[in-house]
C-alpha cells in the first residue's frame, strides 16, 4: 500500500487515454494550416504565393549589384576587391555568397533559388485541389506563378549558363543527381514559359503582381540576353571547355534569335499599356526632376513589374536603403557611391563626350552635363536638402560637400561628406554619392524607413531592348526612332549617326539610363567588353584654395590618383561558379568554365 500513491496517477492516465478520442493525438497545430486545407482554399494558396514573392530578389541589399561592376563601390571595401579581380571560387563566393551578410546574392543564390522553385512547383501539383468562383481568377494565380518561376530560373541562367530543369517538387527520398540542361534548353524553356504565362495573366494590375506586361517583358530580357556576343560566342572565352552547350550556343542562326528578342520587346510596345514618364520635359531642369521621380513615385505609367518590401519581407537593410547610401553629413552611412569612371561617363548636354582632357570641362565638370547626371548622381557643389539639426550651422545652404578646403596652416580638410566631415567613419573616397532612388523627404536622423518599391522592369527598357535589336538586324532608322524617345525624355540631342557611331551611343544610352537598377553588371558579359569594364575605382579630387580675404577660391577639379579599389577581370568571372557544395550534392553537375 506504501507505493499506493505513485500507481494510482498512472492508473488515470491509462484510463484517460483509452477512453479519448483517437483524434486525441492528431489534434491541427493551431499556428499553422495542414496541406490538406491549403490546397482546397483560395484564401489560403494567396498567402503561399505571396511568399514566393517574397523571396525574389530585392536589390536594395547593404551591397548592390553595382558595386560588382563599373557603377558604384562601397566605402567599407567588405571583400568585394578581391571578387571584383575575379577571384572568386567554387569554395569562397565572397560577398556573393547566399550566406553572406551584404545579402547582395541570398534570393539569387542556387540553393535559394531552387527552394523556391520548388515552392512554385509544389504549387503546380496542388492548384487542381483548389475550387475558385471563376476560371480568370484561377488563370490570374496560376500565371503568376508560372511568370515567377521564369524569372527565378532567368536570373539563375544569367549568372551560370544552363542549369538544371527542374519542373517538380523533389522530397528527401528522391535522387537528386540531375544534370545541367543546355544554355538552348533553358532560354526555350523561360519563353515558353513566359509566353504560357502571358496567355493567362490579365493586362491589368497593381504592378506588384505579375501581368501580361511582366510576362513579355521578361521574355523580351531573356531573348536579348540570348541574342547577344557572350551567348553566340561558341565559348571562345573559355579555354578548351568541352561542354560548351552549357554556356552558350553552339549553332543555329544568330539572325533568328535577333529577331525573336525584337519580336518579343516589340509586344511589350504593341500592348499600348505603357508609356515614358514625363516624356517631353520642358526645361533642363524637369528633364532631371521628371527622371528622378521615375523612382520616388509608385506605380507610374512606365512601371510594368515592382518588387516591393517592408518589415516584414525586407527590414534592415532594404527599408533603411536611404540611410545606408546618403551622404554623411546628413547622418547617412555613403555605403555605395559612384565611381568616377561612371560620372565621367555622362555626356555634355550637346551630346558631345565629357573629357578630363578638354580645359573647359575640367574647368567646370558638372556644368551642362546630361540631365540624368544631376539625377542620379550627388556632387560637390549640388544642393540634397537642408542638412540636419546638428550640422545645418555649418551648411544653412544643404550643399554637398566632397571638395578639400585649404587651411591658415597650409594643410586641406575635407568637407562635411568627406571623412574630415562629422562621421569619420561613412564617407564615400570617390567624391561622388547616389542620388538615385534615395527618397529626400524621408528623416534618416529619425529613424523612418524608405520604402519605395524596386522597378524590376520598366518601359524604358522595353524600348532599349527593342533598339538594340533593330540595330543588330541592321534596322537603324526604328531603332533611332525608339532611341531617340528616350533621349528626348531625358533632354538630350536626338542621335543621328549611323554604323558603330549607333552601337555605341546605343550602349551609352543604355548605360545612364538603366544606371545602377542592375543591367550593367549583365551588358558588360553579355556585350564582352567586361576586361574593359573593369578597370581600378576612381574618384575625383577637388580642393579649394584660401584667398588672403578669407574666402576660398572657386574649386579647382583633378582625377584623383588614388585607386579606391583594385580590380580585374579574368575571363571566369563571366559566370559564376556552381559552389563545391552543390558539386558534392550533385555528382552529375559540371562546374563553370575556368573553375
């Protein structure tokens, strides 16, 4: 009886527990929903493709794509010389590692991606369960995953060559050992796909859900790529490679696959549902304002597809985008800024090229400049806004300041966004700041998120795309016809010349009005001119000279010797290599060229 009171709770136990319910022990978590209901609820598979947005590539990480190529470099270096002189390697990605803090590379990265492949895919085996009210409205969802899963696998072409097909939801039991399907299989398969998609989407839309629009524009994106120097080149680029259908094609007709990417940009245009923003400006000075609101304005009639964050999906950095790449005498971090290279790059506002070499230009380098200079670019001497509390005393009058100032004793100190400014930490060496996408309204000082959306595409590309093809089928007169919209929307000459003389104002045009939104860092590969791209970061020098008044003399402008950043490209890093991971997984993976 003594050990009465230890078996008796055991005897309840056991009588409880046969008397329960069976369901007793397959009771729904209340945190989450089973598959079961997912797939037959409408209101549940919303959500679930919601995530799948989610987890596309946001630019606007703590470092950008930019920085990867002759745009921008970032002030705290954090690895990227070492990438930038092509030296990555299947076991060290360096800051384009999926795991890597700059979170640069994370929804692009191969694991990332083919997670959420799979997600897509998974979709694609359950949709039948689903009971919609109409069939449009189940058209609308299943073309929307079918336009992602296209531009998941784009983004994974662009960066590797062709890569494995896959087209459903593998579980942990299966084989995984799947091969590379050809760089010609993938491009088919993204058309194909995309055009499955367009049939299903509606015109319409906020723009942050795929569309028709978004479909063709993708396919117009991935045929162009397709049509280029790097994917015709046969791998010349690549040494003795034997499995050179991987990288590229290895025939077929070239002229075929330029007009298959006209055909393609040319629906987008066909469709009448876009349109350049503040297409005909009517001064210099709205030519700049009208382009910078391109990407401080939601959903202008120029935006086909946005990729919009908040808290939740984004968070630090992308809300705090603002912060981390204004100049630091406003308190912000200059985590990215231009390179000399790309502000020298802008031309005279005559249409002429800007050159060190000319007194005139030298004398005055930001003085009748293309528009979109003023737009995109933050320069000594341009006014931002009104500088904050603690630092407006110092600046009543909100002018950047990256020139150095000479001192009764002889010596120089920087201006307030130089690292002689208030942060000794943050300043951008080169001299130059983004101005781009940085939202001058919002209060970085307070604490409050930017939160605008990344113009995943956009007309004005659309329209390049379409130029550059017209100039490759040898159709100048309506690849000017086209370019020359653009030019005029940025307040610039109408371009007459002909021949190389248009392939290169082409590739000029292309590369200040796509700047920094992640098309260099491709055109530079795709064109094969990247061993030129990449050449050591640059920045400019500007001192002002102290007058025996008191005053400082008008700002005399150098190239500034220093090498901000070294870098060099060898031919591997026209691809990224597949990491030593994904080769151990995966036996039937053949790695990259040069790798």
């Amino acid at each position: 009886m003594k050990h009465l009171h230890k078996i008796l709770p055991i005897l309840f136990l056991m009588i409880l527990l046969s008397s329960c319910n069976k369901d007793f022990l397959n009771t729904v978590p209340k945190d989450k929903y089973s598959d079961e209901l997912l797939w037959k609820d409408p209101n549940l598979i919303r959500p679930y493709v919601n995530g799948i947005y989610q987890k596309i590539h946001n630019p606007f990480g703590t470092l950008w794509l930019s920085s990867f190529v002759d745009e921008t470099m970032t002030q705290g270096f954090w690895g990227l010389s070492s990438i930038n002189s092509s030296l990555l390697n299947p076991s060290d990605l360096g800051a384009l590692d999926p795991n890597h803090w700059g979170q640069t590379m994370q929804p692009l990265s191969w694991e990332k991606a083919y997670k959420n492949i799979r997600a897509c895919n998974l979709f694609f085996e359950n949709i039948e369960k689903a009971t919609y009210g109409s069939q449009a409205e189940k058209d609308q969802i299943v073309g929307e995953v079918t336009f992602l899963r296209a531009y998941i696998y784009h983004w994974l072409v662009a960066l590797h060559g062709g890569v494995p097909l896959i087209t459903k939801s593998y579980s942990a039991t299966d084989n995984f050992e799947i091969a590379r399907n050809s760089y010609a299989e993938c491009i088919d398969f993204i058309a194909s796909e995309c055009d499955k998609a367009a049939s299903l989407l509606s015109l319409d839309g906020d723009k942050v859900r795929a569309s028709k629009g978004a479909a063709l524009a993708l396919k117009a994106r991935a045929l162009l790529y397709a049509a280029s120097d790097f994917a015709n080149s046969n791998a010349s680029w690549a040494g003795g490679y034997a499995q050179k259908e991987l990288v590229g094609y290895v025939g077929g007709d070239r002229t075929a696959r330029w007009q298959a990417a006209k055909a393609a940009a040319k629906s987008v245009i066909d469709l009448n549902k876009y349109s350049l923003y503040n297409p005909n400006p009517a001064s210099t000075a709205d030519a700049v304002k009208g382009y910078q609101d391109i990407f401080l304005t939601y959903k202008t009639e120029e935006d086909i597809f946005q990729i919009t964050y908040d808290y939740q999906n984004g968070g630090w950095p992308f809300t705090y985008m603002g912060q981390s790449n204004s100049p630091n005498g406003w308190h912000g971090w200059g985590g990215q800024g231009p390179v000399g290279q790309m502000a020298d790059a802008y031309e005279m506002s005559d249409g002429s090229k800007f050159s060190w070499s000319n007194p005139a230009h030298k004398t005055a380098p930001y003085i009748n400049r293309d528009p979109r200079f003023a737009a995109s670019i933050l320069y000594d001497g341009a006014y931002y806004k009104e500088r904050p509390l603690d630092v407006r005393a110092a600046d009543p009058l909100g002018r950047v300041q990256t020139g150095f100032y000479k001192q009764a004793d002889g010596l120089y100190k920087g201006g307030l966004d130089t690292k002689d400014g208030i942060d000794n930490w943050n300043a951008m060496p080169t001299g130059y700041y983004l101005r781009k996408f940085i939202d001058p309204k919002v209060d970085i000082t307070a604490g409050v998120p930017q939160k605008l959306p990344w113009k995943a595409f956009r007309y004005a590309e659309i329209i390049l795309n379409y130029a550059e093809a017209c100039i490759e089928l040898g159709e100048e007169a309506e690849a000017k016809l086209y370019l020359n919209k653009i030019r005029t929307r940025a307040g610039m000459p109408l371009i007459t010349v002909s021949g190389q003389a248009l392939k290169d104002e082409y590739r000029y045009e292309r590369r200040v009005e796509l700047a920094f939104e992640q098309h260099r860092f491709f055109d530079v590969r795709r064109w094969m001119i990247a061993s030129s791209a990449y050449t050591n970061a640059e920045g400019i020098l500007i001192t002002y000279d102290l007058l025996p008044n008191g005053q400082y003399a008008s700002p005399v402008y150098a190239k500034n010797a220093t090498t901000w950043e070294n870098r060099n490209f060898k031919n591997n890093f026209y691809l990224l290599p597949i990491t030593i991971s994904e080769m151990n997984r995966n036996p039937k993976l053949i790695q990259n060229p040069l790798y």
